[in-house]
C-alpha cells in the first residue's frame, strides 16, 4: 500500500466536504464568497421584478420604423445595462411596442421613470441658441469636487464638441450659458474665461446615486422615438419560488437515484464517480458565481441535465474499464485503456452538444440564453470531473492496493 497515494484521497476527500459544508451553511459569516449561490443572481422567474411594455409614436421630428425602433432598442439596453439588473429581456412586440423585463427591481416606479426619460442634454446662450446637444458628448460620469465635496456629474465631449464649446465660451465670457435636460434648467453659470479642454460639469445633485442616473441617461443618449408606457405590473417570485423548490427537490431525488445506482453497479469507480459528481457540483456552481450567470429555472434545467451527461461519461468510461479488466490487464493498465478508448465518443457527443447550445446562445434571448450558457459551462465541467479528476482517483485508489477486480465491478 502507497501511503502517499491515501494521504493524498484522503486530504482531496476532506478538502471537497468542508468546501461543500462552507458553499451551503455560511460557518463564517465575514467570509463574502460563501456560500457558493450567495454570488450568483436569479432571473425574473425566481426572484420577481418588473414588466413594463413601452408604445413608441409619431411625432413631427420622428417616425416610427423599423430603423428608429432599432436605435431605440439599443438605447434602452444601455441604459438598462449600466444601471445593472441581471439579465435583462428587451424585445420588440409588433411594430411599435418594446418588452422590458427587469429582475430584482424594488422600484418599480423609478426604473420605469429612468428607462423611457428623454435624456435631452442642450447647452445653450443667452439668446436661445444651442450651441450643443448630447450627441457631443464623449463620456458623462458622476463624482464630487475634492474640495467642496459636492456631488457633480463630470461632462467630457468628443472632438467636435469641443470645439464648438470653445468657440461659444470664447465668444459669451461675461454671459450665461444655460444646461438644459429635457427642457428643464439645470444650471445658468457665467462663463468666466474661455473653456477649451472639451470638460463641463453639472453640479446640484443630492447623492451620488441621482448623480449616477444622470451619468447613465447622458451616456445611452436621448431616446429617439417618444415612448409611452402602457402597461407596467410587478411580477411576483412566488411562482418562481415554488417551481425552485420543486426543481431543487428534483434534483436531490435525481441525485440519491444516481448515487446508489453507480456504487450498486460499478462499485467502487462508482463511489469514486459519485464524489466526482460533487466536485462537479461545485465548480459549475463557483463558475456561476464568478462569471455572474443569472440562474434561471432553464438554467437550472440545463444544470440537473449536464450533471446527467457527466455521469453518462463515467457509465462509458467504466463499461470500457470492465472490458480492459476481463482481458487480463493489469488494473493500471486496464484504467488508462478504458480512459482512452472511451474519449473519443464522450468528446464527439460533448461537442455536439456545445455546438447546439451556442446557436441556441446566439438566437436566443432571456432565459434562452440563460439555458445555453449553463449548459456549455456544464459540459465543460463535466469535461474535466469524468475525465480528468475521475482518472486521478481511480489511479490513486489503485496506487492504494485495492485491486480486487470484483470491486471495479468486473
């Protein structure tokens, strides 16, 4: 018997059950990471939030087509985007009409109220002319002086802008030059001198978070078209809630069925599968967590399906095992034949699969997406726990001296 190779189970076996305690009871509250699904946001279908349906009409400057739909599309997906609500879903509904679904909205109102503003930013003279719009703005971002601490929203125009904003202060020193959003006046300043580093600021806000809004609608632009908002309800999790605790309670009946069939049928790789399948487990849901995948019950639907492939890997893996063994070969040998033989299929069918859910990422929207993307990181997981992390157990569990074939279910 290798000691080395049961020190070495034994520290991979304790080292997985502690993560596992961690990633499900927070033992240590100041620990941010933990648990594992504390970091990972939920769809609109799990956790509620709002649906709002957006009307676009005709007015003297715009009319509605699919070109003016497009561009409005667009700006609402920025703004939704920068204001940072998970997953989103936008889409157009016949040919006026948006769908808005935002998840985890717990004001419904003020989300309404920041999608379909204007956002119509004028810089104008005493005499009424407008000397720049929002179209010449490079970046907009909100801060506060570092000497007066006021909160400020720090303006940056693009090149054209700045020469037209330095023509006009060059030309109106000692004269107002008004800042108007949405026809409302923010500011009336003197221009002091001329300003010609293409920079301006808006200043008066209460907070950073009114300074952020603003920041926000400059950046994604006026909307071109004008909206009216016809419908707008709050969606309830409670539908949600309930099909997650069904899915959860799914999945760990899937899973005690899957435990006991590979321990009863194929022993002890079967054991080692198992416990692979934990791993699998935790890194698919530590990935989640890391890339921010918006979990979706899809997306859970894609997760229980691609713990069934990684098991589906190991079921070819160790029929090849038994094969190898009922040869003669030696239990090394017997592994990393069965291993080898049984790659090509796992990864043609794994490949397939990956292909079909990027077409499904890249048609898809919403919870689509949501399904694709939890699939491939499923599959990828699977990848490296059938293959990879399942050959190194079975090797040092051999390493150990137990090889009596019987147990590798031959």
């Amino acid at each position: 018997m290798k000691w080395g190779s049961v020190l070495k189970l034994f520290a991979v076996i304790a080292a997985v059950a502690v993560i596992a305690v961690f990633s499900v009871q927070p033992v240590f509250p100041n620990v941010k990471w933990l648990p594992l699904t504390k970091g990972i946001p939920l769809g609109l279908d799990l956790q509620g939030g709002v649906h709002v349906t957006l009307e676009a009409k005709d007015t003297p400057q715009a009319k509605v087509n699919d070109d003016t739909m497009k561009q409005l599309k667009e700006v609402i997906e920025r703004r939704v985007n920068a204001f940072g609500v998970s997953e989103p879903i936008i889409q157009q509904e016949g040919k006026n009409r948006l769908i808005v679904e935002l998840a985890g909205i717990k004001d419904p109102d003020q989300a309404v109220r920041d999608i379909v503003r204007t956002a119509f930013l004028e810089f104008k003279t005493q005499d009424g002319k407008t000397i720049l719009t929002g179209a010449d703005l490079k970046n907009a971002v909100e801060g506060k002086d570092p000497t007066t601490g006021q909160i400020e929203v720090d303006l940056e125009f693009n090149s054209e802008g700045t020469k037209k904003f330095a023509e006009a202060t060059t030309a109106n020193v000692g004269k107002p030059i008004a800042i108007i959003l949405d026809g409302k006046v923010l500011q009336n300043p003197t221009v002091q001198e001329p300003i010609t580093g293409g920079k301006a600021r808006i200043t008066g806000y209460h907070d950073l978070n009114e300074a952020h809004t603003i920041a926000v609608l400059l950046k994604s632009g006026a909307l071109p078209l004008k909206t009216d908002v016809i419908e707008k309800r709050t969606v309830g999790p409670s539908l949600g809630a309930d099909s997650l605790n069904k899915s959860v309670k799914a999945g760990i009946v899937g899973l005690i069925a899957i435990v006991l069939f590979m321990f009863g049928y194929y022993r002890l790789p079967g054991l080692v599968a198992d416990f692979a399948l934990v791993v699998y487990a935790l890194i698919v849901l530590a990935i989640y967590a890391a890339m921010h995948v918006v979990l979706t019950l899809p997306g859970i639907a894609a997760f229980i399906l691609s713990m069934g492939m990684a098991v589906d890997a190991n079921v070819i893996i160790f029929e090849r095992l038994k094969e190898e063994l009922r040869t003669g070969k030696t239990l090394r040998s017997a592994i990393d034949a069965g291993f080898k033989r049984a790659f090509v299929a796992i990864l043609d069918s794994n490949v397939t699969t990956l292909l079909a859910a990027a077409v499904l990422f890249y048609f898809g929207s919403g919870p689509i997406k949501s399904f694709a993307v939890a699939l491939s990181v499923g599959i990828l997981t699977s990848m490296f726990t059938a293959i990879s992390f399942t050959r190194w157990m079975l090797h040092n569990t051999a390493n150990t001296g137990i090889k009596n074939t019987k147990l590798y279910g031959a």
